[in-house]
C-alpha cells in the first residue's frame, strides 16, 4: 500500500480538473475507509452475511 502522501497524490491526479474541495474530501474519505476495510479483511475482522443478520435481527436472514 503506498504511504499517505503518495495515495492523495494519486487521488489529486485522477479527479477532474474541475474537482471541488467537497470532491476532494469525499474522495479521500472513500480511499480511507475502503483502506480501513482491507485492513481488517487482513487481521480476519469480518462477519459473514448470516453472522450480521443474526446480530442486526437476532434470527437468520433469508436470503437467498
């Protein structure tokens, strides 16, 4: 994963010319959480689609 500076570097690179500063923010605020997400992927911080809905509705989910 490449460090801070570099990824907002890469960021300013791939918006539009005619970015605003709420683009911005919203971009880096993305990259952040997708990075975060990764990174609890890695350290095995997941739950399966059954194990969240018997937490958020304390039965099984029927999804199929």
């Amino acid at each position: 994963m490449p460090g801070l500076k570099q990824a907002v570097h890469e960021i300013a690179d791939q918006l539009p010319e005619r970015a605003t500063w709420d683009d911005v923010l919203y971009t880096c605020y993305i990259r952040q959480k997708l990075d975060e997400g990764i990174r609890d992927l890695d350290a095995g911080r997941s739950y399966t689609q059954e194990e969240v809905g018997k937490r958020l509705l304390g039965k099984r989910p029927e999804c199929k």
